[in-house]
C-alpha cells in the first residue's frame, strides 16, 4: 500500500480506478496466495503448505503488512492485538 501514481511507468490502481477498487485488488490477490497453497493442485507436501500459510498470514497481519500500514497512518503506542480490536469497534 502506498499512494504513489505509478508503478512501471503506468497509473497505480488507485488512479486508474479508484481507492475501494485497489483495495478490493489488493485483498483479492492475499486471498488467492492462500487459495493456491492451499490447493491440493500445489505440489507440497501438507506439512509445507501450513507453514506457507502460517508464514503468509503471519507477514500478512497485524504483525506484519497490516500492522506497519496501521502505525503509518495512525501511529500509537498500542499493543497490536488491542489495537486491532478497537480498530474493528469502529
């Protein structure tokens, strides 16, 4: 996530379309990084794809993706959890 107008030379997401829009993409593409390790099409092991999704969300979330984005835009001294929880209050 950021708010730059480009990305390779042609217009980011968020000005081709729109900011709901980049963020539907963007949820949609995490989505279907799980969906496809989850596959049973995915040639790894069980054992393998767990650690990949425990890996994902891990770098995803809170402590991760969603976490930074969070103290970017509003930063305080929060313990993430309790952040998260008055964060969804809302």
């Amino acid at each position: 996530m950021d708010d730059d107008d480009l990305r390779r030379g042609r217009p980011t997401v968020h000005k081709a379309f729109d900011e709901a829009s980049a963020i539907l993409a963007g949820d949609s593409l995490l989505t279907l990084a799980f969906d496809i390790i989850a596959d049973d099409a995915t040639a790894l092991e069980p054992g393998v794809r767990l650690k990949l999704i425990a890996a994902l969300s891990r770098a995803a979330g809170i402590g991760g993706m969603v976490g930074g984005r969070r103290s970017i835009w509003r930063p305080r001294k929060c313990h993430p959890t309790k952040m998260v929880l008055s964060c969804c209050r809302r």
